[in-house]
C-alpha cells in the first residue's frame, strides 16, 4: 500500500483534490465526508505520486514504508474502509467557482473570529479579485482552537496553523488583534465600512453537567482546563487540583481523552510542546495516577475517534485499562472494540487510564471541595434507550472534568436559538427566525452557524458554503455600497520579500528565454 493516512489528519479535503485518480475518501460532495474520523487511501487504487503529501497541511500522509510501529495499524484501519465496494467518479467532484459581478468597487467583508472557520471564509472571500478582508479578534493572538484547543502533544495537528498563517500573511487580509465587537467596535459601524460581516466565533461554552453538587470547587469544565494547559488568558487561573491520586473526566470523546493523556503522561515529553510553562511546571508536581474516564453508553457507542484511541494506546508511560466485561458485547471486528480487546500489557511505573462504559454520574460529593463522584451503572433497553439498573458505586476523586460537548453563546443582538446555541440561519445568511426574513449583510460560519460538530477540517467546507451565499448576494445587488475609502494594507516586511522573490524569479525565466 504507497500510501496511508495516519492520526492527525484533520479532514480539510486537500488531499482528494490533489489526488488524480480519486482514491481518498470520503470527498467533500459525500454525505458522509461531516462525520467521518479521518479520510481513507484506497491502497488498490493509490498510484504512488506522493501529490496528497504535498497537499495535506499537517503531514498527516506518510507512503508505508516510512510508517513508525504505533502508526502501522493505520494500513488496516485505510483498507478496511474500501473492503465493501465503493462507487466513486474518476475525479472527485469541484465546488461550484465563485463567478462575482464587477460592481466597480471591491467587496470589502469583516470576519469576526479567527479561528479555523474565520480564516478558511477569509482564504475563499481572497479567491475574489481585489477583495479587502478584516478579521477581528479580541485575544491578542489569533487561530482560535487551532492553538486553545488542540492538545500541546498533538503536534502535526497543531501544524494546521501554518496554513492560517499563510492566509494571514496576504496582503488584501488586515487582522486585527484585540479587539473586540460590542466593546471596542459595533455590529453597525462593522457594516458601515464593509459591504458584509461573517461571524465565525464558535462554540464558547460548555454542556452544564446538571446533578448535584456540580458547582462544588475541583469540578472544571474541559474548556478551563484545555484553556489553562493551553494558555488561553480567560483560563490562566483556573489551575486544576492535582493533588489526589485518581481524577475524572466525564464524557468520552477525543476531548475527554485529550485531557486523560495529559493529565497521566510524563511531563518531560511535553516538554518541547507549546504547553503553557506553568501548566507544565503543575503537571510536574502532580500526583494523579490514574484517570477514570466515564462514558453513559457502551463501546459501539463511544464518541472518541479510532485515530484518537490508536494515539492513546501508544502513549509511553500510559497503561489503558478496559475490563473484558465491558467488552462482552461487543461484537468481533468492531474496530474500536478489537483495539481495545488488544492493549499492551502495563509496564511497572505506568499511570493508567481506565476507560469505563455504560456508567451515568448522579452526584458530585464532598465538603466544600470535590471528593467523590457518585454513579450509576446503566444498561441499552430493548429499545435503545439507556436505562438505569439501580446498581451504583462511589469513585473517589479530587478532580473532575466535564467533557460532554459544546455550546455557542449569543452573539450582541443577533437572533440566537437557545436550543441548539446556534444563531438561526439560512446557507449562512443570519435570519428573523420568526420570519425567516434574513439579515442584511450579515451571516455565520463554523460552530455558531451549524453546531459543535465535525472536525478542524469540517470547518473549511461550512466556511466555502458561506461565502458562496454571501458572493450570490453581492451579485444580486443585495449588499450596498460603502463609502468608506478603500485604504491597501502597508506591505509587511514578508509581503515584500514575496514581491522580491518574485520579481527574481520572472527575471531568471526571461533570461532562460
């Protein structure tokens, strides 16, 4: 097999478009690309070019050969994927080109966000002719979860950020660091100086855990603790206690693994990761030894990714744990499940991670601190439905952490479905969601525009849909004019070694001439 895609692959699609025959699945056009846990090399049809390397942007395609032995399980997890027959064209379908009506004035569009979805709308909006973007961001550094939410050891992941970086860097892209709308700047003055405002802010808060005892201190939500490991300001005090030998996350996606791995891996191999050096210097002195992570369903059911458990499973220092009862059920030839039923065995001195299933949590106990949660074990009805069995047990604990998904927040005086922490829309057009009347000049993207789904890579198709509705309107003449005068960007240092470098290179075409 030439080529296999591996763990940190985040799911832009790059890599099916680079591809001349077509052999990495899901596409984009796919249904089943939104959900999908990684893309797949079909190793009948792979032809050896090396063109998806060159495309992906965090090396997450490697040919077989250069495989490391925790990665080789990848090959069966890509083939495994096309063992039934899969109907696909020769060349995976393109997204319809944005055709934009010369207006004589160049569209001029603010992004509020700069985190995955912001810059991918700003990398499409840039495809237009003489477009001038914003991007606002009230941290003072930009990129989002890209840097506050990706673990510090996930390090190909984390170099997504260098295709953010490069949309950045193009000289009709202005980003704005510290600013923040509705304190610094308004919605209505945004829309004064641009002919349209895409808000791409996500999913800011977290899912309540809502049982007793839940507000007692030592119970933090993934988001602080990501946020303090990370260094993002709003979570740099919010340090976990690290004192008690076992902790706990609830919920048990790649999240809720995330924060396990860290919590119980040797501290000197995240060392030269981007981890936040007073997180790093805690996690040095803490006493964790174990991390229980509780999950209400079964394995079949588990929301971590395959890519996210093969990584786990080949942590130095990290025994995983999973009792064979847990496993009964599962049926053989269930991918998570056979991973599972095959751990190493733990090596003398390993802190472990033991993963637990069909366990709903009830009560957080302690005196004015976390020191005990309380649970029930739970069992799949007859028709699906999880029911309790009576049956509970007491985990001591002096940390929990609540990993059980995200929520958008309302966004100023836009419309915001409560329900869903979503802000109603129509294809990214922001709408009165009691007339479905749209809101001129403003839309979403991301997160906030279709919920905390999919992954990194979700965003850039989400992002694309967007500005293609934003770009339809601009057509139809429904966005006005601005008077503001158009001012380019002062060139950067970088803008003009780019300039130099070009102008070197068309000089040395010409004399080969």
């Amino acid at each position: 097999m030439p080529h296999v895609v591996t763990q940190s692959c985040v799911g832009d699609g790059s890599c099916v478009y680079a591809c001349p025959v077509n052999c990495i699945q899901p596409s984009p056009d796919d249904p089943a690309f939104e959900l999908a846990e990684m893309l797949h090399v079909d190793p009948r049809s792979c032809m050896d070019c090396g063109a998806c390397i060159s495309a992906c942007p965090v090396d997450a395609i490697k040919p077989h050969t250069q495989l490391t032995e925790a990665e080789r399980v990848f090959t069966g997890i890509n083939a495994e994927y096309y063992a039934v027959p899969r109907e696909r064209p020769i060349m995976a379908p393109l997204r319809r080109r944005l055709i934009v009506k010369d207006r004589g004035e160049p569209l001029r569009v603010a992004i509020v966000g700069s985190g995955p979805a912001a810059m991918y709308a700003a990398e499409e909006l840039l495809t237009v002719p003489g477009a001038l973007v914003d991007v606002y961001e009230r941290l003072d550094r930009p990129f989002g979860l890209v840097r506050s939410g990706v673990a510090p050891d996930h390090r190909r992941t984390r170099r997504v950020s260098r295709q953010m970086e490069r949309i950045r860097d193009h000289d009709r892209l202005t980003l704005h660091l510290g600013v923040e709308v509705g304190r610094d700047v308004t919605h209505d003055g945004l829309l004064q100086d641009h002919h349209a405002v895409i808000y791409a802010v996500g999913a800011a808060s977290d899912r309540r855990l809502e049982i007793p005892g839940a507000e007692l201190p030592g119970v933090l939500s993934a988001t602080q603790l990501v946020g303090w490991y990370n260094g993002h300001p709003d979570h740099e005090e919010d340090a976990p206690d690290l004192s008690h030998r076992r902790a706990i996350v609830i919920g048990n996606g790649n999240v809720a693994l995330d924060v396990a791995r860290v919590l119980t891996q040797d501290p000197d191999a995240l060392g030269d990761t981007e981890i936040a050096p007073y997180a790093l210097q805690a996690l040095r002195e803490s006493r964790v030894e174990e991390v229980v992570v509780l999950a209400r369903r079964g394995v079949e059911a588990a929301a971590f990714t395959l890519p996210e458990l093969v990584g786990l499973r080949a942590t130095p220092g990290v025994a995983l744990d999973v009792p064979d009862a847990e496993l009964a059920s599962v049926d053989p030839g269930h991918a998570k499940g056979d991973l599972l039923r095959s751990l190493p065995a733990p090596a003398p001195g390993d802190r472990r991670i033991a993963l637990r299933f069909l366990r709903n949590p009830t009560a957080v106990v302690g005196e004015g601190t976390v020191e005990a949660l309380e649970v029930e074990r739970t069992a799949i009805g007859p028709d699906g439905a999880l029911v309790g069995t009576g049956e509970t047990e007491r985990l001591d604990a002096g940390l929990i952490v609540t990993s059980i998904g995200y929520r958008g927040l309302p966004v100023g005086d836009l419309p915001y479905d409560a329900a869903r922490g979503v802000v109603p829309n129509a294809a990214g057009r922001v709408v009165d969601p009691a007339t479905a009347e749209p809101h001129a000049g403003t839309y979403v993207a991301g997160w906030i525009k279709r919920g905390p789904s999919g992954f990194i890579g979700t965003n850039k198709g989400c992002s694309q849909d967007t500005v293609a509705a934003l770009i339809d309107d601009w057509n139809a003449g429904v966005l006005g004019s601005v008077s503001v005068p158009v001012v380019r960007p002062a060139a950067s240092e970088g803008m003009r070694r780019r300039a130099r470098l070009r102008a070197l290179a068309g000089q040395a075409f010409a004399g080969r001439r």
